[in-house]
C-alpha cells in the first residue's frame, strides 16, 4: 500500500507540476485551446493516443468485449490502431490543419460554421458537443474509480470526486501545453504497464500457450456442447465484433476531442513523424487491452448486478486482483495515465467549444470597440482573457455534470460510451471528412446528418435500445455519409467562389 500511495502522490505532483509550468502559454485563446498550433508530432501523436485510450477501454470494453467474443477481441484493437489512428492521420491530419488554419477555426463546431457559412450550424454542433460529451466523461470516471477503488480500497465515491477535482486542476491551470505534454509522460507509463501486466497475467495462467489451450477448451455461450469459440480467429459473433470496431476505429474520425489535435500540430513533417507514432502507440496499447481481457474467462466469472446482468466493469479488476502489490501499482499508474489524460482532452474541448462558439460566437470584437476598422490592441487583449476564464469557469461546470452522472451511472462504461460516440461521431464525421476533400456538400446536408445522427441514437435510448449502442452508433456513422451525400445531390449548392477560396489552401 505505502508503493501505490507514494507512487500515485509522485504521479499527481508531476501532472500538477506541468501545468504550472504550462500556464505562462494558456493567457491566449490560441495558446489555451490550441498551444499557439506549434506542438510537435511526438507530442501530439500521444496527446492523440492517450485521449483514444482510457479507463473506457482499458476496463469497460476490454472487459465486456473479451468476455464477449474471447481472443477475437483483438481484432478491435487492431482496427483501432489501422482505422482509428493510421488511416485517421493519413486522411485527416494534413487537410484538417491546413483548412482549419486558413479559415482560422478552433473547434469542429467553428468549422462547421465557417466552412459551410451558418452560424446556426455552430451553435446547433456545439451543443450537440457539450451534451454528448458528457456521458463519454462519465464512463471515464466510471472506469478509473472502479479500478482505483480495487487498488487502494477507498470508495469508488471519493475516488469519483477527487479525479474529478485533480483533472479541473491542472487542465485550468495549464490549458492544451499541460495536457499535451502529461500526455507524453502518461503515454510513456501506458506503454510499459501494458507490456508488464499481460506478461504478468499470463505467468499467472502458465504462460501464453497454456492460457490459449485453456481458452480454447470453454464451451459457447450460445452452444455449450461446442468448445473452442473463445479461442477462435474470428470468434463467436464475428458480425457484432465488427460493430465494435467501426464504432471505435471510425468513430474518432468525428469526434472534437479526437480531430482538434490535427489543428495544434505545427506542419506536414510532423503529421508524417505523428502517424508513424500514433500507430504504433495505439497498436501497442488498444491491441494490448483488448488482448489481454480476451482472457477474462479464466477468471473468477464477474459480479452479477441487481438487474440480473453481468457486471462486466468489473472483470478487469478481477483479473488484476492476484497480481503483486508493485504490479497492481504500475496498474492504477496505467490507468490513471489513461484517463487523465482523457478527462483533460473532453473538458478542454467541451469548455473551448461553448466559449467560443456560443458565448463568444463572433471572431472579432463588439462593433463599438472597432476604431477606424481596427480593433484596438488593448480590447482585443481583455477579449482574449474574458475568453480564457469564461473557458476555465465552464471547465469546473462541464466536470460537475459529468461528476453527477458517475456518481450514479445509468449503465455499463461500454453503454456509456457508445451513446456519446454514436451521436457525436454519426451527427459530426460525414460531414466534417467529406467537408474536407468535396466541394459539393451542401449546409442542408450538415444539417440533416446532425438529425440523422443524434436523432438514430437518441431514439433507440429512449425506446430501451432495442438494437445495442453499439451497432446503433456503428449505423449513425457509416449511413451519415449516405445522408450527406443524398442531401448534397437534391439542396442547394454553396457560392463557388466562397467555397474556391476555401479549398485555395491545399495547393
């Protein structure tokens, strides 16, 4: 006990120490959200990898999906390190910073604004932003507290309150250079622990032979005289499993949390440097998680819930539980490096998000502070900083709400996130990738995949999800591009000239 205190003490004073040194750069808007857009490619590759990667996946879906589908699980790693990193760079990263840095966006909702010229479109995305943020923020405490409740035994209450607290801390403290460069220190810790504590669960099994041969002798759920499924390339319910991985590898591809890291990096060199990172940070840690809570039935069975259900959030500490005092450590290190780095990418962005695209909506300042055409330098800069404390006030409001729902969440972390990625990335993807390569897609069109997108998972939670979170979030993202590009074809097309001048920057 006194390894894991002294270690976590380190691992908070650290964090705390970065963002004090961050601060000088967060009195901007630009430095605040963006670190000035000259943040380098290792640094944003783990700002990338360590906000894909939490506790939601480390002990939510690891668990519940290896449970599920055994082995195969892997596969949703794999896509996550090809799909959701690999292709996401190489198809995003280049056109997302050049575009955003010409039309002088800083958030999605601002992009969806300004590229497809209505301001109603960004103040309809960053509510759409704000709202369903929030239960991904959720599952994310959900995920940590359950773990840490495990490693130290204080209750999974006051665990909830004071990661909440520490993440307000030093995210206001700090802004985007805080996050970005804990997020290279807690990226360091996630690669190691990975690679330790599946050694370490392993040995406990007798090694990698003797757990697959175990695993392969587990009847099907769905037919227990047949052995062998858990074990299996393609697993149980290979169609549901690749639900998950269009979910969780595509879905980055819209979310504001994930993309708004293509803004800050400094040049095309770097994004070729990132996408090489990026990859292998995410290969590594999501093959890893999925890998080793794809041997989760070897285990004591979960918990069951009041409801008669599974608890599946609690397999993964189940699993660890045997594990040394040093190993459940580095652990709780692991997971802590996860979903703080996480926590501070949903805050920082939900927070920019409504300060500047529904407080502050205009990009200049009020009409009666313009002198001969110029803002006077001295009112832009008490701008900048209404902005920059509007932007930490609203950190602290984002954090209680989020705070109020994991104190009593409604469901499992893997629900909760599917909710939040279904909506946001089925409202936000289509229109913001195609946005990006077509001159074509049309402002009606944006508005009918956000209908499509939140109104398909809104409908399906509200009649008791007759079809799983899951697979209704893998539906809103794929059939978004179908809605864009049908709607692109029958409204009205932008002005030529506007959208020329746009796409001027990528020659």
């Amino acid at each position: 006990m006194l390894i894991k205190i002294i270690l976590v003490i380190l691992f908070f004073l650290l964090m705390v120490g970065v963002g004090l040194y961050s601060r000088k750069q967060a009195k901007s808007v630009d430095g605040f959200v963006l670190g000035g857009r000259h943040v380098g490619p290792w640094l944003t590759a783990f700002a990338y990898g360590t906000s894909y990667f939490s506790a939601v996946v480390f002990v939510g879906y690891a668990g519940q999906f290896g449970w599920k589908y055994g082995l195969s699980s892997t596969w949703i790693g794999i896509g996550n390190a090809v799909i959701g990193s690999l292709l996401a760079w190489l198809i995003l990263g280049r056109r997302t910073k050049l575009l955003t840095q010409h039309i002088g966006s800083r958030t999605m909702p601002d992009f969806f604004g300004t590229r497809y010229k209505s301001q109603n479109l960004r103040i309809a995305a960053s509510i759409i932003a704000f709202v369903f943020l929030i239960p991904y923020t959720a599952g994310v405490y959900k995920g940590i507290s359950t773990l840490f409740e495990m490693g130290f035994g204080i209750p999974y209450e006051y665990c909830v309150v004071f990661m909440a607290l520490f993440t307000a801390v030093y995210v206001i403290l700090g802004g985007y250079k805080a996050t970005a460069i804990n997020d290279f220190i807690q990226g360091i810790i996630m690669l190691f622990g990975i690679v330790i504590v599946i050694m370490a669960v392993l040995a406990s099994k007798g090694g990698l032979s003797a757990a697959v041969a175990q695993m392969a002798e587990l009847p099907s759920d769905a037919n227990p005289t047949i052995n062998g499924g858990f074990a299996n390339i393609w697993g149980p319910d290979p169609w549901n499993l690749l639900g998950v991985v269009v979910l969780t590898s595509l879905g980055t591809w819209g979310l504001p949390q994930m993309v708004g890291k293509f803004y800050s990096i400094t040049d095309s060199k770097a994004i070729k440097r990132g996408t090489i990172i990026s990859t292998i940070f995410a290969l590594v840690i999501a093959g890893g998680s999925y890998f080793l809570g794809g041997f989760g039935r070897l285990f004591d069975a979960p918990a069951t819930l009041p409801n008669g259900k599974l608890d599946f959030d609690s397999i993964i500490p189940s699993m660890l539980e045997t594990l040394p005092d040093a190993l459940i450590a580095l652990v709780v290190l692991l997971v802590l490096s996860a979903s703080m780095s996480t926590l501070a990418s949903l805050v920082l962005t939900s927070s920019s998000t409504m300060t500047l695209d529904l407080i502050y909506r205009d990009k200049t300042a009020n009409r009666d502070e313009v002198k001969n055409g110029e803002i006077d330098d001295t009112v832009e800069g008490n701008i900048e900083r209404r902005k920059v404390i509007v932007m930490r006030l609203l950190i602290v409001f984002f954090i209680a709400i989020s705070l109020m729902i994991a104190l009593n969440p409604p469901t499992f972390i893997a629900q909760l996130m599917g909710i939040s990625w279904g909506a946001l990335a089925g409202a936000f993807l289509a229109p913001f990738v195609l946005g990006l390569y077509s001159k074509k897609i049309t402002t009606s069109s944006v508005w009918a995949c956000f209908i499509w997108g939140v109104g398909l998972t809104v409908s399906n939670m509200l009649m008791g999800n007759p079809m799983s979170p899951i697979n209704c979030g893998a539906i809103a993202m794929v059939g978004g591009f179908i809605v864009v590009a049908l709607f692109s074809l029958f409204t009205p097309q932008m002005n030529k000239s506007d959208v020329d001048g746009m796409f001027k920057c990528f020659k």
